[in-house]
C-alpha cells in the first residue's frame, strides 16, 4: 500500500502554459486551414494529428513528455480535464490500449485525474492548473489550485457512505502521492504517480 502523503516545499518554476480557449482557438484556426482539429477524441477514438507542440506539449531532455492546461476559470473541469488526459494518452500511446491491462492503467489515470480535480472544485475555490508528465515508467498527475487544506483519505474509509472517496482512490490506484507548496506563493499542487501500462 503506498506511504502517507509527504508534503514538501519547492521553488517556483516558470512554465508555460495554453488555457483551454487558447487550446480551442489553436484547433479552430488549424482546421480553418486545414489542419487537424485538436479537440479530445470520443471513447475509444483516437485524435487525428499529433498533439506535441499543442496544449502546452513539451519534451524533455530526459526524455519526459509534458503537457498542461489552465483550467482557472473554466467551467466543466473535470470532463475538460479528463478529455485533455485522454487525448495525451492516445498522443503517448497509452490507448488505444492493446489489452485488458493497458486499457486498465489508462482508465486508472483517467479516473484519478477526475478525483484530483473534483477534490479541488470541492475543497480549494477550484483547480488553476493541471499538468501530465510520462515517461517510460511513470505517468504523474498534477493538479494546482488556491486552496490551503491538506488532502488526505478519509478514516476509517466506509464503503457504503456517499462521498469522501476520491483521497481512497487515489492513494489506492497510485503508486505515492503528495502535496507541494511553493515557498511565498498561495495554493498547493496535489500530485499522484501511476505505473506506466507493460
């Protein structure tokens, strides 16, 4: 079972970043000129086109794929949050999913990215930003908000009792998970790490 939750302190570092109206009039003036759209495939339907450079995509020099979204201020997060997964998964080659395992481990991930990001429209005035990073083991999943809680699981956990669920989850599914904080700067991010599929 993975460890407690370890929050630490860490430096601000610049990113950049694509809002989501960034990111729909990017696919919109694309397809206007013949390009491929790159709105988040249906279930089960891959994107068309590639998704690195889009959506704030990057490669490392480490050989880690990133990609984020502003999701402050949008309405909708959590399916505009699990569409924007779904559609770097299909970019990383996690789906579509060869079999039953790998298709688990993405579905894993998707449903992580939902508790994460509900967690923060519930408890933290919603989520600012959410970033994936994968590489060839690890996929981590981190979502930022305003918010000054500390998430944990609810115990003892019972089964049978709406809500309170998504910290379970998340520890359950993930193979550690955690809260940073930047030194000066309101809000935390929440992270989890998942195993990547074989």
């Amino acid at each position: 079972m993975p460890a407690e939750p370890a929050e630490t302190t860490a430096p601000a570092e610049p990113v950049g970043t694509t809002t989501p109206a960034e990111s729909t009039e990017a696919a919109a003036t694309s397809a206007a000129a013949g390009g491929a759209s790159r709105r988040a495939p249906a279930e089960g339907v891959a994107p068309s086109g590639s998704a690195d450079g889009a959506d704030g995509a990057q490669d490392t020099a480490d050989g880690r794929r990133i990609r984020r979204i502003r999701l402050e201020g949008e309405s909708g997060v959590v399916p505009l949050a699990r569409d924007f997964t779904r559609q770097a998964l299909y970019a990383w080659g996690w789906m579509p999913a060869a079999t039953a395992d790998q298709r688990a481990a993405a579905e894993d991930v998707l449903l992580v990215v939902s508790e994460l990001v509900t967690n923060a429209c519930l408890h933290a005035e919603g989520p600012d930003e959410l970033v994936l990073a994968c590489d060839d083991k690890v996929i981590r999943l981190e979502v930022s908000d305003r918010g000054t809680g500390q998430p944990a699981p609810r115990t003892p956990h019972r089964a049978g009792r709406p809500g309170g669920h998504g910290m379970f989850i998340v520890q359950r599914l993930c193979l550690d998970w955690g809260v940073v904080r930047v030194a000066g700067r309101p809000g935390k991010t929440v992270w989890a790490e998942l195993g990547a599929p074989l």
